[in-house]
C-alpha cells in the first residue's frame, strides 16, 4: 500500500496518456474497423456489408493509380526526407561555432503551423512570380509549371514534405552523433581514414537503431501523405496526386461513403503494420 501512494502522481500521469490514447488513437482505430464493414451515413442505422467496401474500393478508378502515386511520394520523401536531415546533422555535429542558433534554424519550420508553411511554398511554386521560377530564370533556365503538371506536381509535394518535417529528424540523429564515443574517430583517425571512411565505418554502424527507427517513422509518416496535397494540388493535376489518405478523405466528405473511406484506411493500417513487424525484427536482429 506505501508502494501505492508514493507512486500515486506517476499511475496519475499514466492513466491521462492512457485515456488519451483511448479516445484519441484506440477508439478512432477500432470505429474504423467497423465503418470498414457497414454503409453507414453515420445518421440512418448502419448498415452490415460485409467485405463489399473493400470490392468496391479495389474496383474504384483511380485506386491502383493511388497507391502508385502513395509510393512513388514515400520513395522520393525517403530519398529527401532521410538521406538529407542525417547530412545535415553531420554537418552540425562538425561545427564548432554557431551550433545552437544554426539548430534554430533548422527546426524553425517544425514551429511553423502546417497551413503557414504551405501557403508559403504556394508563393514559392507560383508559375508567374514565384521564388522558384525568378531563380531558374536569374540562371537562364526555363521556367516550371511546379504544382500544375504531372511531371512536377509530386516532386513538389515532397520539397514541401521535407522543408517542413526536416528539423525533428535533424536534431534527432544529432543527439545520437553526439553520443558517439570520441575515441572512435580518434582511432579511425590514427589508422588513416577519411571523412567518408569515418562516416562509413564508425558513424552509420554506431547509430545504426536509430536510422531503422527514423526509416520506419518516415515511412509510416510519408505513406500516410494528406495536408500537402489537399493545400497545394487538390489531387491534381489530373489526379497525380491524390494519394490513399487523400482518396479516403474524398470518399468520406465528398461522397459521404465512410464505409469505403474505412476500408481504404484498414488496407493502409494492414500494410503499414506488415512493414512495421518486418522493421521492428530487423531492429531485434541487430541488437541481439
């Protein structure tokens, strides 16, 4: 019973993320397993389909094509999204001067609220005088329709992805840099190595867990895509952006089919736990 009341505060503290939790992550999870199987206008009684939301939502014009785009938007954010804020934390991590205001810097865009940063960007990707383009014609090169073609749409989507999610990554593989031994790179120093030996050779095998934590985060984040193209493109143009999160959101407040848009998002949970068990016994793997 002392045991208890000394850790009374703790349990207290405990059970709020866990109420939290429930109400916000577990219950909107469990809702939409059940939409999943019932037509439902979410004021008649529903109604229990059984498996025909998913036929339905498999047999839908433009699903292959969502995933397509869902993937191809994970594949080039990853390239961006994980390959970019760990160069730019080695960097930081070789400073010497100026370190803690050029962190500022780097996180400033994560401060910013969503709407703020793709307003910005809708500037930047304007056709006539925008950032993008005034650069492009200052070195002679010809402009870009950024966020009106198929070709560039995507691209853009995750330029404006990776401004905004960069800085939580960057500080994240930082703090493990700065964790690793300095003797290391002494001795790799002394056998002879360079910057990229070292890099090689010391600095990816020592944060090796937390670049597989970050890939799995990143992934489950970028496949998840919604705000950049429901801002910036609307799904255009001529729906090479419209991604499965966005199809969702289509279906339930466009069509006002939350049966289908519950089982778009169950088939987007199914993959991303597959993926999620795959990387958490890679993860086991290399601690054993």
């Amino acid at each position: 019973m002392a045991v208890l009341r000394r850790n009374l505060t703790a349990y207290g503290f405990l059970c709020a993320a866990l109420f939290c939790f429930a109400v916000f992550a577990w219950y909107p999870m469990i809702r939409e397993f059940i939409l999943s199987f019932q037509e439902t206008n979410l004021i008649d009684p529903p109604t229990w389909v059984g498996l025909d939301n998913f036929e339905y939502a498999v047999g839908y014009p433009g699903f292959t094509e969502a995933w397509i785009a869902t993937l191809q938007f994970t594949f080039l954010a990853l390239v961006c999204g994980f390959v970019v804020p760990f160069v730019v934390a080695l960097v930081l991590n070789e400073l010497r001067h100026a370190r803690a205001y050029l962190r500022f810097v780097v996180y400033l865009p994560v401060m910013l609220p969503p709407i703020v940063a793709v307003l910005l960007f809708r500037w930047f990707f304007d056709p006539g005088p925008g950032l993008f383009n005034q650069i492009l014609g200052f070195v002679n090169l010809p402009a870009l329709a950024w966020l009106d073609s198929p070709a560039t749409a995507l691209i853009s989507l995750v330029i404006v992805s990776t401004w905004m999610n960069m800085g939580s990554a960057t500080l994240i593989y930082l703090a493990a840099l700065q964790n690793i031994p300095p003797e290391l790179y002494e001795a790799a120093e002394l056998d002879g190595a360079g910057v990229f030996k070292r890099i090689r050779h010391v600095t990816i095998p020592q944060t090796r867990l937390i670049l597989l934590l970050m890939l799995m985060l990143q992934i489950v984040a970028t496949m998840q895509v919604f705000i950049e193209p429901y801002m910036l493109t609307g799904g255009g143009p001529a729906g090479s952006t419209v991604t499965v999160a966005y199809m969702m959101f289509q279906f339930a407040f466009t069509n006002q089919n939350y049966g289908v848009a519950g089982a778009l998002g169950m088939m987007l949970m199914i993959v991303l736990l597959v993926f999620a068990a795959f990387q958490l016994r890679l993860t086991r793997e290399d601690k054993a």
